[in-house]
C-alpha cells in the first residue's frame, strides 16, 4: 500500500526508455500508458514475430508511419537514432541499445528466463511479469540483478507486488499480520433468482446455494466448507493464483497454512472471520499466513476485482472498533480486521514500479531479501503412464493431469518435487499413481534456460554455505 505524493516522489526531468518484451495484454496496456506519462517512453516492443510486436504497438496508439519493423541490429540502431518505434522479434537484436529497463510480459516460462538473464547481463533493470518464471528462479534473477547494481523487481499492476506493498506497509507499522492474500481472478456471481452462479462467462446450477448465503454464529467454518461443496463444479483454485502466492513468500517468508491452500467461498466481509486462528473461529493453525479466497457475491454488488488483502490482529479494541463504525471490515469475534484493495490494473499501473525502479532504484518485490522459501510443485491428479508427455496449455498455464501445491524449497534433487514450471515439455519415465508429488526421478525434464538458470539458483542458495549462514543470521535477528 504505497501511500504518498506521487508527483513529488518520481519529480524527476529524466525520461525512462523502456522496452517491452511480450506485447500481449499486459505489455499492450504498458505501451498504451506510455504515452500518456511524461517520465516514461516505451519505444520498443518485442513479440513472436515483429509484424506481431508492429501491430501492438498499431493498436497503443502509434501511427504506423512512426513505426519500424528490425530484424537486426544495425535496423535497430537507426531506427533507433532516427526516433521510430522499432517492432522487432527478437530481444537480441535491441538490447543494445540506450534504454533502462525490460518489461518481461511474455508469460511463457522459459522465454522468461532468458530475456530477464539476457537483460540482466546488458546493463538494464527488468520489471517481470511473468510470474511463473519468478516463480522458479525469481531469487537467482534477484540476487543477479543486485550484483550488477541492478533491480529485477515484480511490478504493480500485478498481483504480488500490490501484496508485497501491502504486507511491507502493515508490518512498518508494526501489526500482527494474521494472513495475506488475494481474491480469485473471476468471482462467483449469485443470481439469486435463476439460482445459479455464475464465473468466468459460465453458468453453474447451484439451487441448494441459498441455505449458505448467510453463515450462521459458530457454524462458519461448516458452513462454509458446505458452500464449497455445493459450488464444487466451479474451480476454486488455479495454477496462477498459487504461482503468485509463491512469489510473495518468497519476498515476505510468509508461508501457506497447507499446501493446497484452504481456497474458500466467501463474501468479503467474511475473509476475517475465517482467515484467522481456530481458537477465534477461523481456520488456521496459526500467523502470517498465505491464502486465496473467491469472492462470492451477487450481481450488484463491489467486486474484490482480484484484488489483495491483510489480516491484522486487532490489539486496541476501542481503536478497531471506532473503525468499524466507520464501515472497515471486522471479524465477528473483533479479534481481526481486513484492510484490502481491490483492485489490480495489469499493465495500466505498472509503469510506477518502473519509475521507482530507474528512478529511485526501489524494488516494488522483496529486493535483496527475496529467498526459495517455497516451490510451486505438482501433484498428479491422474495416473500417468511411461513415456507421456506434459503439455502446459491455455490462458492460465496449466498442465492437464496437476494441480498445484506450495511446499517448502528445496534444490532439484530424484527426491524432491519438480517446480511446477520446469515440467512443460518433460517426459513421465516411469508410472505414477494419483495423488503423488511429481519429482524428479518420475520425469526426463527438457533442456531449457529455465532449467539450467534452476541448477544455478540450487547452487547459489543451497551449496553456498556462507550466503546460506547470512540468510540464517537475518532470519534470528
């Protein structure tokens, strides 16, 4: 929660030239804020192909004659020295060139980690978008990023930094922080009338619904797991959303109350009463917790808007409750409040953490503290035979047979789990039964960048023995 005067914060005459690599949703709305800032430029777009990468930059707003397709790079230099937008497929053929920072929104985890190390070595900072490359080797690209007086930083706009500001900003002000989080990305409309829910465009029957709308007075925890079970036809956990998860512990050292995450439905002004200890009436074993919700509510009312949220201990019982006369949202015991913001505008936003990058050399992410606290790993869901292969697939990356899990890091080893995004392309060796964690004995994982940036991230943090007692000293401090 960053709260300040913008203005005199980024008052600088500086102009950031910014190249963004993956002009899709996110790195298209970059483009299009662009040009309406006056401390940032984004004069290069990079994309499959540069006809692709001419077209995002087309419908930001740049008139096509102000545009220059390069296909290498002495193209690039003089379009470069000539003023044009420069469309180009390829990272390499630009990044010699005089901008300050990468914005990585490809979303695809192993281009992901060779345009951030590419960027990394050539001088310029890199805001990442592309959670699910963070989320394997986010600490390595950190740690590099510092040693080249750099930032490899997450970025507003997108859950985890958002959360991240939101953490760091409770814990300044020194409150207990009983859990973190996010909404969902689609909530779970009631129509009360038709008796069915709807998410994501799709209609669910859901008639026996009615009878958990409201929770009654020490049957939540119950009741809530029956509405579950009456909306167990609707996802209600993603890939994405535990990917994020896995990059905010990573920042924070905030950790998941169980490896799948509780992942209920709830209304928003049930989050604190069930996020928060047993012995208050809530679910979990104990503080700084990670976890995700969907958001239910009817059609008329506010959306969570995937927006992301803390739990705070309420220590000053006249003070919180002064607070929830004035309409902040309480849990029913009084012994948690949560303070959330609902919102997360993808690429509209994202240029502030830019700004703080360049100009302040300010991280939106955890900076130098980041860690491999965690992994996002998989477990089968399906028995699965030698010699298949796993696909990722979709919008939202996911591996048809796995779901996600959240367990404790750990470097690349036949015993331990295969991070989540090294297993795109991998080849199942021998069977596996439903239910197990894939490790890696169980697969042949392909060459990738993704892969070997891994190995070197196990090698930095868990054979290092004088960065791992560093680490172990900050924790006790």
């Amino acid at each position: 929660m960053h709260l300040m005067n913008y203005l005199q914060h980024f008052d600088s005459e500086k102009i950031i030239e910014a190249c963004i690599a993956g002009a899709g949703d996110f790195g298209r709305g970059m483009l299009r804020q662009a040009r309406q800032m006056r401390n940032l430029s984004a004069r290069i777009a990079v994309d499959v192909t540069a006809e692709i990468a001419a077209q995002a930059l087309q419908r930001s707003g740049v008139p096509s004659d102000q545009i220059m397709v390069c296909q290498t790079k002495s193209e690039a230099t003089s379009a470069w020295d000539k003023g044009f937008f420069i469309a180009t497929g390829s990272l390499e053929s630009v990044c010699h060139l005089p901008f300050d920072v990468v914005v990585e929104s490809t979303g695809i985890p192993d281009i992901g980690a060779r345009h951030a190390e590419i960027a990394l070595q050539t001088g310029k900072h890199v805001g990442i978008a592309t959670k699910e490359t963070e989320s394997v080797v986010g600490p390595y690209l950190t740690h590099l990023a510092e040693r080249n007086d750099l930032l490899f930083t997450p970025l507003d706009g997108d859950q985890p930094s958002l959360l991240i500001g939101l953490v760091t900003w409770a814990e300044t002000l020194g409150f207990e922080i009983v859990a973190a989080g996010k909404s969902s990305e689609y909530d779970f409309i009631w129509d009360e009338q038709e008796k069915v829910v709807w998410c994501n465009g799709i209609r669910y029957e859901a008639s026996d619904l009615e009878r958990f709308w409201a929770l009654p007075d020490n049957q939540e925890v119950s009741a809530v797991a029956a509405r579950s079970e009456v909306l167990s036809a609707i996802p209600q956990i993603s890939v994405p959303d535990l990917c994020e998860m896995t990059n905010v512990a990573n920042a924070t050292g905030l950790v998941p109350d169980r490896p799948d995450f509780h992942a209920m439905v709830l209304r928003t002004h049930e989050v604190p009463t069930l996020l928060d200890h047993e012995r208050f009436g809530g679910v979990l074993q104990g503080s700084g917790r990670l976890e995700v919700f969907n958001c239910l509510r009817r059609p008329d009312e506010v959306s969570f808007a995937g927006g992301v949220f803390v739990i705070l201990r309420c220590e000053d019982s006249d003070s919180w409750e002064l607070l929830r006369n004035k309409g902040h949202v309480l849990s029913r015991s009084g012994n948690s409040a949560m303070v959330y913001l609902p919102r997360h505008l993808l690429g509209l936003e994202a240029p502030i953490s830019l700004l703080d990058a360049v100009l302040n050399k300010l991280p939106s992410g955890g900076g130098s503290a980041v860690w491999p606290h965690v992994d996002l790993v998989a477990r089968a869901n399906q028995d699965f035979a030698s010699s298949q292969l796993l696909e990722m697939r979709g919008h939202h990356r996911h591996i048809e047979g796995l779901r996600p899990e959240i367990h404790q890091g750990a470097p690349l080893s036949h015993s331990s789990p295969v991070p989540f995004y090294l297993l795109p392309g991998a080849k199942i060796v021998r069977p596996i039964k439903a239910g197990k964690l894939i490790t890696l004995a169980d697969v042949d994982l392909p060459e990738s960048h993704l892969h070997r940036l891994r190995l070197t991230q196990d090698a930095m943090f868990f054979n290092d023995t004088s960065s791992i007692m560093e680490h172990s000293q900050k924790e006790t401090s």
